[in-house]
C-alpha cells in the first residue's frame, strides 16, 4: 500500500463534510473529511465513534457538554451519545467508526 496524504485527500473533496474512506482496520472504517465553519445537526451511532483532529478545531456538543478540540486531539464518542458539530469547526477531521452502526 502506498501513502496517503490525509490533509490533501481531505482538501481535494468536493464539498466540506462529505467524507473520504482511507481504507478499513479489522471492521472499523477510516475516514477523512474537511471541515467548515457551518454546524452539522445532532446524530448518534450504535457504535464508539473516535474523532482526531488533523488541524484546525472542532467544536462538539456531545449529550449537553461543549467539546473544543485543537490539532492533534482526538475524542471518542460512545456508542448512543447524541453528538452535534457547533458552528466555527474548521481543518481536517479524521473519523474511525464501525460501518453502519
């Protein structure tokens, strides 16, 4: 396999949070996305999901509590926790998740 790089493949996406799979480890998906300052409404996942921020800073709200993340950190969110992305999110976000949970 070759590399990747994950802020160019994140850069080059046609649209900030359509996401990229970089491939997959055991049944876990990587993921990469790029993004915006726009929020993302509230989801939740039958799964862990792990968030690590590339650059930039996301802003979570995870089950009422305000998240702020920095380049370099990374947040797992439980299985079932009510998560939405606050406005002033920007950079590059890589996601590692279980597909379709």
């Amino acid at each position: 396999m070759s590399s990747i790089n994950v802020v160019e493949t994140a850069a080059a996406l046609p649209a900030a949070w359509s996401s990229c799979s970089l491939g997959q480890v055991g049944t876990a998906c990587v993921k990469v996305l790029r993004m915006d300052s726009r929020p993302v409404r509230e989801e939740a996942h039958g799964a862990d999901e792990v968030l690590l921020v590339l650059d930039g800073r996301l802003e979570l709200l995870v089950e009422g509590a305000e998240v702020a993340l920095g380049a370099g950190e990374m947040y797992r969110v439980p299985a079932g926790a009510r998560h939405a992305v606050r406005p002033g999110s920007r950079g590059t976000l890589m996601i590692v998740e279980e597909p379709g949970a």
